[in-house]
C-alpha cells in the first residue's frame, strides 16, 4: 500500500468559502440523505448531525441519518440515546427519496464504509487519509478532506461557525464529543480549527448529557472481555501488541488498543481481533508519531484496508476461511510486519504480569 494524500487542494476556495459553497450546493437540492462508516464512532455522528442541522438551518434542507452496521461501544450508544438521535438503516430507506448524499467521517472506497448501490455521493467530508480511497479519481460536487484537522466534526462546525449559526443543544453537544474523542480532549492531533469551533461550540454543550455520555454504566460482558484481553498483551521496549484472537467487536479492538496506550514507557500499540470474516486491527502512537505508517506497514500485502490520521490509525483484512489455523499464521504475519517496521525484530516479548517490576 502507497499512501495518497487526500489533502489536495478543494475545488472550493481554501481559505473562508466553504460554508457558502455548501449552502449553495444544497438550496439546489430538496432532501439529504447523511452517511457515516458502517459502525459510526461519535466523530462520525457528531460531524453527521452538525451537517444535518447546517443543511436544516442555512438551506432549509431537510435530512436523515443512515447507518449500515451498529452502534457498539458503550459510549456511543449513550450519545445516541442521551441526544434522542434519529438512525435510519440504509436498507430501509428509497434512494429515490433523496437527491443530495453525503458522507461524514469517511470517503467512498474506504474498507470499513458501504456506499448504498445507486447512490450519487454530493458530498464528502473527512479528516483521513487512505491509499483506498477514491477521490483522487473521482469528481464530487463538495468534496472536503483535511487531514491536518483533528476531528470531522471540527470541519462540519466551522461551516456552522462560518454561517454565523446559533447552533443547538444537541448538535454542539455531539460535535463537542466527536472532537473530544478524536482528539483525546483536545491533546492529539489538534489544529487551531479543532480550537476555535471547541470555542464556538461551548456554550451551548449540553453538560449533563455530555457527563452521561462520556461515563455511561457497563456491563459485566465488557470486564470479562478486557480481562481476557489483559492476558493476551505482550511487552516489547516502547511497543506493546494484542491479539484477541475472536472478539465480539471491532469496538472492543479499539479500547484495548486506547487503554494500553496510556501504559508507562509505551511508545505504540497494535491490537487485533477477529470478528465474523473481518480482522480488525486498531494502532495507536503517542503524540507526534505516525500510526498511518506503522499499520500501512503491518497491513502489506495483506489485501486489507486501512487508515488513519495522526497517532490514531485503524484497519481490517478479510478471511475467506477464518479457521483457527489461518488466524494464527495471520497474527504472526502481522507480529513479523509490525516488529520489523518498529524496529524491534527479533526482540523477546514480556507477557503481561510476567514483569519484575
């Protein structure tokens, strides 16, 4: 895999323009239909509910958000249920009933998204970057990918900002939580954009329902899948690997992947799990690292996808077969790839526990 920066220069002005592009695109248009990846994080949420109050308020545009895979981890679905978020399923709705599409958080290519068959995507707005994507050779009518931003929400609320836009409660509450989770609370990967609209935004965050949302209560499942977890982790010097083996989710991926990161001496981290055909894989680097790198790296040659931007990166790679076997050679491939690519091949592991210290 080759990276491909996405961050060419708009079809709109570069600098202020933007928000007025879009409204013009969209008084064109008679109803949106917003799209997130398959399994929406709150970046994408809240860059996809910020987009829908933008097309409702500057262009008097109404709007749905659809989703094709679930809503996982814990926290997301309390944003979900503490903001009273309206999800369509993909399946369920009829393409002909909008003519403007959009996709928030993502791009068209991307392994972990599914573009509807028939649907005319309009506009795309993301942070990332990916060799997959397609919109190197492909034409959009708004197309605004920065991969120098640290969150999409941050993108979408500084065309509510740039409107002039009293955003409400529940919009400024989920684009809040978006940058916070893309950004660790504003510590990675931030821009002076991620800056100003957290400005912007803040007073009208709804505090309580952010509180709910970000400490929500867990089940026992989830402590019994992290301790399992636990003992699956090895130590090498400042890179520490995980592989759950079969897991429940791709969420599940990602936490481990979040939490041993904040490990003392832990430079990186890379975690892997099977679930149904899919391997995920979730790579995290401190601050001022490169986790594009590291899983495009891991990731060669295996016919998967992936992304990434800053210290944050994330992937997957079908299994036509997903047999133990097959998943244990794909792990020490994929061990082999990262080790080497980190600089530690041929390094002994520590098993988690096992430390004198």
């Amino acid at each position: 895999m080759n990276p491909t920066s996405l961050a060419k220069p708009s079809s709109r002005p570069a600098n202020g323009g933007r928000a007025a592009a879009l409204r013009d695109l969209l008084r064109g248009r008679k109803r949106l239909l917003v799209l997130t990846h398959n399994n929406p994080d709150p970046d994408s949420l809240g860059g996809a509910i910020g987009l829908q109050e933008f097309a409702r308020v500057v262009a008097g545009v109404p709007g749905r958000l659809a989703i094709a895979g679930k809503i996982l981890r814990a926290e997301n679905q309390a944003m979900v249920r503490e903001l009273g978020l309206e999800l369509d399923r993909v399946e369920n709705l009829r393409l002909a009933d909008f003519d403007c599409v959009a996709l928030v958080d993502t791009q068209p290519g991307f392994g972990h998204t599914n573009v509807p068959t028939g649907a005319h995507v309009d506009i795309v707005v993301d942070h990332h970057v990916c060799a997959d994507a397609q919109l190197a050779s492909t034409t959009y009518p708004f197309h605004d990918v920065r991969t120098d931003v640290g969150a999409t929400s941050s993108i979408v609320a500084s065309y509510l900002m740039e409107a002039g836009v009293e955003v409400s409660p529940q919009a400024a509450t989920a684009l809040a939580y978006g940058i916070r989770t893309d950004t660790a609370d504003l510590s990675r990967n931030v821009s002076p954009l991620d800056l100003a609209v957290w400005d912007y935004l803040s007073p009208s965050i709804d505090r309580q329902k952010l509180a709910a949302i970000t400490n929500p209560r867990l089940p026992v499942r989830y402590f019994e899948a992290l301790k399992q977890a636990l003992g699956k982790v090895r130590l090498y010097d400042g890179l520490t690997l995980c592989s759950l083996g079969r897991t429940a989710s791709a969420e599940m991926v990602a936490e481990v992947a979040d939490m041993l990161l904040r490990m003392e001496s832990v430079r990186a981290v890379f975690c892997g799990g099977l679930v149904g055909p899919l391997y995920h894989v979730s790579v995290r680097t401190e601050p001022g690292a490169d986790a594009w790198s590291l899983i495009r790296a891991a990731l060669e040659g295996e016919g998967g996808s992936c992304g990434g931007h800053g210290s944050v990166a994330g992937g997957s790679i079908p299994l036509d077969d997903p047999d133990t076997r097959t998943l244990r050679r794909l792990e020490r491939r994929l061990e082999r790839n990262v080790l080497e690519a980190f600089g530690v091949a041929g390094a002994n592991a520590t098993i988690l526990g096992d430390r004198d210290d």
